[in-house]
C-alpha cells in the first residue's frame, strides 16, 4: 500500500469494489456515495473494521477469478496496513 493513502481514499476505494462487485446490491442500499464513503471514513477512523474484513472475506469465499481475488486481498492488506499505521488494534 502506498504509505500517503489516507482514510478517505481508502474509503473510496472500498466504495469503488462494493459498487463493482455487486453493483444491485451497492444501489439497494447506498442512495448517496459520498454518505458511504462518509460512514466508511468514520468507521475506519474508529477501528471498526471488522464488518469489511468479513464482507471482502465471504467474497473471497465466492469469488474464482484470480484478478479479483487479488483485488480482494490487496483491499484487506490495505486495511490491515491503515490499522497498523494508525495504531488502531483489535
């Protein structure tokens, strides 16, 4: 991970994979991006986590192509590394 990404990009990276990966479910319960990224931003900055960790780990689950697998792994070390650089612990 790029070590300047700060929240609100990560947080707009997340919106970018949920809106790609299951863009009918992102629709039917986003009605306004920047409130997402918004939320995601507070959550980040709060630790909390672990609702990403297991949404992008049951993707994984599912998901056979290796380019999005990849993309799915390189999100949760994105997060794992903005934790580690923010001193935020679980």
């Amino acid at each position: 991970m790029n070590n300047t990404i700060n929240t609100y990009e990560l947080a707009e990276l997340l919106m970018d994979w949920f809106k790609n990966y299951d863009v009918y479910e992102y629709r039917n319960t986003v009605d306004d991006d920047e409130e997402f990224i918004d939320g995601t931003v507070h959550d980040l900055e709060r630790g909390e986590t672990e609702g990403y960790y297991l949404y992008l780990s049951d993707a994984l689950d599912e998901e056979e192509r290796v380019e999005e697998r990849h993309e799915i792994l390189n999100l949760m070390e994105m997060i794992r590394e903005y934790e580690c650089e923010n001193g935020i612990t679980h």
